[in-house]
C-alpha cells in the first residue's frame, strides 16, 4: 500500500570527518579547519594568528626549497640526572617523537626573496620551546656562522622560556647568546627579531629582545614573568592587555606589530634597507 511506503525524498545523514572543523581561540567561532590552514592558520574571521609549528614558519618566510638545515644532530644530555614527575630524558624523548626534531629549534640558512641569511626558528610544540643549553648552542652557533659568512640573522621566537631541567645551564644560555649578538652588532651585520605567541622568560630576556629590528605578530603574549606572578609581587592590578604585542608597541619595546600573511614581504623589505 502506498502510505506505507519508504519516504524516498527524507535527507540521508552526513557524517562529517573528524577535525573538519575548528574553534577560534579568540572569537569562539567554528570554522572549516582547511579555511584557517589556507590562510596560514590566522582565523578569517577575527584575524586570530593560531600558533604554528617551526617547519611552517619555513614555508611562510623562505624562499621554496632554500632552507639547508644546520647543527640538526645536536642534542640534549641530562647532566644533572633531573626528575620531576618523570624523568628528564623521558621527556625529550617523548618531545622528539612529537615534532620530529631533535630539539626546542630549527636552524639552517635559506633565501628570502633572492636574499641569503642564517635563520634560526623556535619550536614551542618541543616543551614549550624551552632554552637549554643545546637551544642556546645552537643559536650561538647560528650567530657565528652570520658573522663569518656575513650573512643577516633572522630568528622566530615562540617560547615559555628557559628549561627549568637543565637550571643554571640553561640561565648560562641568556649569556651567551647576548654575547654572541654583541659581536654580531659590532660588525653592524643586521638581526631581525621576529616574536610570535608566546614569547616570554629567558628568551624574551636574551635574544628575543636583541634585534636591530624587533616585530611582533599581532595580539602576541610577550614579556619576562607572567601576568598573575607580577600582580602577586607588586600588589597592583595591571593595565588591559598588558603583555600584547599592540601594549608593547606603544609603550616602545617593539618596533611594529605585523600580520603573517604580510611577514615575508616586510622582512625583505627592511632587509634591502639594513643592507643598503
């Protein structure tokens, strides 16, 4: 009988792949997870800049396949046999087989926009891109080799500081990274300091801060201690948005805020200018 016939016309049920979408950090938004990728991971809709892993900032800044990668073979020891609630070793381990690399950064040197330069990029996905003494070794020799090759340095900072695992060797870091820079400086070879979200602790205390030219991604946590310790110490409440990048602008501690897409394009620019 007719009436009991299967309803050809009812929708048939669509089963969405898992992580086809995403949330916004900023605007709460549910958006087409491949829309934000496509857009370099910066929310279409709020102009949100996602954090992103060091091979990414590859592909953003430098010119398809330039980047030669140096120092990769260098890794963490664990002088001081440390343990918290696991052992340190376990938790380099278990870092190296989350990002693939061998430590908190990347370095090599690579072309942006037919420019050669030594290139150095944190990795926040890599215990939340600590400085040890291998980050800092590796940058320190990053350093050398713009100085012996004369070459601009450009370093993505994205850090929660330094590694409390490793304590004074890793403070030791902060040293020798800034002296290496001195030298840098003094042979007026030209350093562009790129900080991304976050970037605080002893790498904002170092070589975060060292730039001839220091640029910030937008709405990007920076700063030495975080938020909540400093209105501990000092009793006050702190200004809104404190620690952003737009906060730092005015107040002088960067010298310009700029949007990822656009990243590449400004790098090259002041390149050409530092380099006459």
């Amino acid at each position: 009988m007719g009436w009991f016939k299967k309803d050809e016309t009812k929708e048939k049920k669509i089963r969405i792949p898992e992580g086809f979408w995403a949330k916004c950090n900023n605007c709460n938004e549910i958006i087409i997870k491949k829309e934000i990728e496509r857009n370099l991971n910066v929310c279409p809709k709020c102009n949100y800049h996602f954090r992103i892993p060091s091979k990414a900032w590859i592909d953003i800044l430098c010119d398809a396949g330039s980047f030669v990668e140096l120092f990769a073979n260098i890794e963490s020891a664990d002088p001081l046999n440390f343990r918290d609630s696991k052992n340190y070793k376990d938790r380099l381990r278990e870092a190296k087989e989350k990002v693939k690399m061998n430590e908190a950064v990347i370095t090599g040197e690579a072309k942006i926009d037919g420019i050669s330069v030594s290139i150095g990029i944190l990795e926040f996905d890599f215990m939340g891109g600590s400085m040890g003494s291998v980050v800092g070794e590796k940058v320190t020799r990053l350093i050398e080799r713009s100085l012996e090759l004369n070459k601009p340095l450009i370093i993505v900072s994205s850090s929660g500081g330094a590694r409390m695992q490793e304590s004074i060797l890793s403070l030791m870091q902060m040293a020798k990274t800034s002296a290496a820079l001195a030298l840098l400086k003094k042979k007026g070879i030209p350093y562009i300091s790129i900080m991304t979200d976050p970037t605080t602790g002893g790498v904002a205390a170092s070589f975060a801060f060292l730039g001839d030219i220091i640029i910030a991604e937008p709405k990007a946590l920076i700063g030495f201690a975080g938020p909540r310790v400093i209105e501990q110490t000092i009793k006050q409440k702190l200004p809104e948005g404190f620690q952003r990048a737009e906060f730092l602008l005015e107040h002088g501690f960067i010298d310009m805020i700029v949007e990822r897409r656009q990243m590449k394009s400004v790098v090259s620019k002041i390149l050409r200018l530092l380099l006459g």
